[in-house]
C-alpha cells in the first residue's frame, strides 16, 4: 500500500519524500557504521593470528637457514642464492640496527617525560654575559618518538616478510621447484607486481605526510603544549585526557564552560554552512547548466565562456575584493547610502546572521560556474532518446525533469556531492578571508560568529598558540569528516546501484 501511494504522489512531492527520508536514514547508517566496527576489528585480529601462526609455523618446521633468518634478516635467501633479495633484506636490518643505535633510541626513552630540562642560564667569561643552553626539546622527541615508532614497525613487517619468504623458499626447495632468479623477480616487478612498483612511491609519501602528521596530532591533544610551554624554551608534558574535558565543559572552571558553548556554536555554523554551500551551488549550477544548454538559447559557447572566466580570477582576489565591496563604508553601502535606499550601512559583515546569510550568497557567485562545467558535461551525456520517449508519453518539462535529468545527474554526481560537503567543512579561504571569522562574539572563545572549525582552529593556533586544544578540535573534525563521508557515500545509490545507468 505505502509503494502505490508514493506511485501517487507529483514529481515534486516523490522528490521531497526522497530527501527527507535519505536524511532519515541517517541515524541508522551511524548505527551500521559503528555495529560494523567489532567485525572489523575480529577480521583484523584474525589477519594478525594468523601472522603469528605463521610465524610458529617457520620455526617449528624451518631449517637452520630458516631459523638463522630470525636474527639475521636475509640468511635463507642468500644460503639459497637468492642474493638480491638476501642483500636487501640484510642492508635494511643493518640500516635500521644503525638508526636505532645513533639516532632512535635516544628520543624513544624520552617519550614517557618528553624531557626533563628546557634551557639553562649560564655565565660566559668569554663575552661577559649570560647565555642559554639549550638541552631536550619536547616538540622534537615527540615528533622523532613517533618516527621512530613508525620505523620500528616497518622492520617488524619487513622482518616478517622476510621470514615468510625464507621458510616459502625452503618449502619450493624442498618440492623440488626451482628458486626464481634475480632477474625474474626484477621482471615480476614490472609485470605481475607492477602494482607494488608503482604504489610504494605515493604510500611512502601517505605514510610520510598524512598518517605521521595525523598522529602526531592526536598525541598533541594529550599534552598541555599551549603559549606558556612553548619549546625549545619550556617543556611541556602529557595531560592526559584534560584537553578533551575541557572542550566538553566537563572541567568545573569557567573556560571550560566557555569553550564547550564555542564548540557547540562553530559545529553547528559549519554544518549549517556545508549544507547550504553544497546544495546552493549544486541546485543553482544544474539551473544555469540546463538553461544554457536548451534548445533555441543562442550564444552557448559566450555564456559559458562567461562563467570560465570567473573561475580563472585568483579566488583570493575575489574574496579580498568582496569583502571591500561589502564593509560598512564600502562601495555598496555608500550608493545604497547616496541614493537614499538606507538610512544607515547595511551590517553585512558586522552583524552575525547578516554575515552569515552573505557569505553563502557570496559562496554562490564564486560556486556556481564550477558546478554549471561539471552538469554541462553530464547533461550532454544524457541518452536524447529517453527526452524523445518522454515527449512521446506527454511527459512536460518539469516531469521530464524529475524523472529524468535530477535522478541521472544525482546517481553521476553523488560522489561530487560529498566530496563537495565535506570540503566546505573545511573550507577555509572563503571564511578567513570574507569575513576573518567576525563579527566576534564575547560569549565565545578565541573564535567569531562566522568561523568554522578550521578558521577557529587556525586561531588557536597562529595567534593563541592552544595547541593542545586546537588538536583535540583536529581530531573531533577529522571523525567528523570521516565518518560522513563514509555513511553518506555508501549509503548512497551511486555505490548500491551502481550499473543502474550503465
């Protein structure tokens, strides 16, 4: 019964029905999302089971050479003249042992205090005059710590492949198969396993410049690095999770009030301003795309070019030069003024709802031509025939609309979509620059009544140097962003149905 009364329901309402109950479903995909995670989490001690049975395996039933191979990376290969991976195997144990030994260790064991002395104020006789030495660095052992970490478990997996391959190679020896030359397996890089050649590169830069930085990040939340323990001068130290009950308002002083009141403020505006963002600029850009590319419109290829144009100017001149345009003695106020339409400047940018309501208009003039290029392209791709049918079936513009364009252009564009919603989380430049963050707001900590978590985050940092709370934001920011863009993506139908337009 509910399946024929939406086969009822207008173009219009079948559409409204649809969004509101994606947005529905949304409490259950965070529900699926984190009732998926034990399973995942048995899958992954299932994998690392099976590691260790493996490696029970090679020294139960490996020979000497095998279990030579434990202690010296490469022994078995090299035994059974297998030299290249041998020597490789051997020079990486050699360059992790060297690490370790003149460099690693002594960051490692500083981990737990992040150090003990700062600087010291000493007398020169040479110059007359006291100077500073300057001893541990908390930033730096915890920055080289986790390095280190990251090295050591590098050499676990290394070591384990390299006990894997000796024991596989004992195995093939004693089945009588003969050992692959070095020349085969340079050549099995290049055809089979050319997919390791040419990921290693990118996912030792990941590793490099996503997943450290990240971690450190998370281990920055649990330490008071703030302005008063500002390294190499001073030390700072763990903390535990008091950064957290800070942000929470969990702590009983007044700036933990304060601070949990600006978090929940900022989350808000920018969820509200992801939104709006997005949909304007996707809805707003389908629009003009359509309008230009119906039949009888004359001057396709100049409107487009228009709207090209506009991308090419630097957006940080765009929005420097708005924010001009639009201040309380700028250029609109002052017409507006001279005219006699105002008595008074517009607070575009000085009261709060006012900015907010202009930096999304604003977002619009600067999103529209990026969204037209891209349904431009998908618009052109839309079967004509299935127009042609639609016609032939007394289906109007609107209908066609609905049934057609809207459900082909959302299933192609919904990965754009999210991709879209979760930059303007993060979308930094049109905030800091339109607006800064103002109009500020004294009920709120360090942050205005137009930033986002990233701007607020960027304040924390550069002119207040909270960095310990500023990380606990990065965290809460990047679950956020995560998670989102884990349940929306896979939730959508671009992804469950995904040959429905092939």
């Amino acid at each position: 019964m509910v399946d024929l009364d939406y086969l009822k329901k207008s173009p219009f309402e079948k559409f409204r029905f649809n969004f509101i109950a994606f947005f529905k479903r949304l409490p259950s995909g965070f529900v699926a999302f984190f009732r998926a995670i034990p399973k995942k989490l048995y899958k992954l001690w299932l994998a690392f089971a099976g590691i260790f049975l493996n490696i029970g395996r090679a020294a139960k039933e490996g020979d000497w050479k095998t279990r030579t191979s434990f202690a010296v990376m490469g022994f078995g290969l090299l035994a059974r003249k297998q030299y290249l991976r041998g020597i490789l195997y051997l020079v990486f144990e050699a360059l992790f042992v060297l690490y370790m030994v003149f460099f690693g260790w002594k960051y490692l064991v500083k981990l737990g205090s992040l150090g003990e002395i700062a600087c010291v104020e000493e007398w020169d006789d040479a110059i007359g005059a006291f100077t500073y030495k300057f001893y541990d660095n908390s930033l730096l052992i915890l920055l080289y710590s986790l390095l280190t970490v990251f090295i050591m478990a590098a050499f676990v997996y290394m070591w384990y492949q390299n006990v894997k391959g000796c024991f596989l190679s004992q195995q093939f020896v004693e089945a009588g198969i003969s050992l692959p030359a070095a020349k085969d397996s340079l050549r099995s890089y290049a055809n089979e396993n050319y997919h390791k050649s040419l990921l290693s590169i990118p996912m030792l830069g990941l590793i490099v410049f996503t997943v450290l930085p990240i971690f450190f990040m998370v281990f920055i939340a649990f330490t008071n690095y703030d302005k008063a323990h500002m390294p190499p001068q001073e030390l700072f130290h763990w903390v535990g999770a008091d950064n957290f009950v800070t942000l929470l308002g969990g702590g009983i002083s007044a700036n933990s009030k304060v601070f949990a009141y600006t978090f929940g403020e900022v989350l808000l505006w920018t969820i509200v301003w992801a939104f709006f963002a997005t949909f304007t600029n996707y809805i707003l850009g389908m629009v003009v795309a359509i309008l230009i590319n119906k039949k009888g419109v004359k001057f396709k290829k100049l409107w487009r070019t228009v709207l090209v144009v506009t991308i090419a100017v630097p957006q940080f001149v765009s929005l420097m030069f708005m924010s001009q345009l639009l201040a309380d003695q700028g250029l609109i106020n002052n017409l507006l003024l001279s005219w006699g339409w105002i008595d008074k400047a517009v607070p575009f940018l000085t009261d709060g709802t006012v900015a907010r309501v202009t930096i999304i208009i604003v977002n619009i003039w600067i999103g529209i031509p990026y969204s037209m290029l891209i349904c431009t392209g998908i618009l052109m791709n839309i079967p004509e025939d299935l127009y042609e049918s639609a016609r032939i079936d007394g289906a109007g513009p609107v209908r066609a609309y609905m049934k057609i364009t809207l459900p082909y252009m959302l299933h192609v564009t919904t990965p754009y979509l999210i991709t879209q919603f979760i930059g303007n989380l993060n979308n930094f430049n049109v905030i800091f620059l339109l607006t800064g963050g103002n109009p500020s707001s004294l009920d709120m900590q360090y942050a205005g009544k137009t930033d986002l978590l990233i701007t607020w985050l960027y304040k924390l940092t550069v002119s207040e140097s909270q960095y310990g709370i500023a990380s606990v934001i990065g965290i809460f920011t990047f679950v956020i962003v995560a998670v989102l863009s884990l349940i929306l993506y896979n939730r959508s139908k671009s992804v469950k149905n995904e040959e429905e337009f092939m």
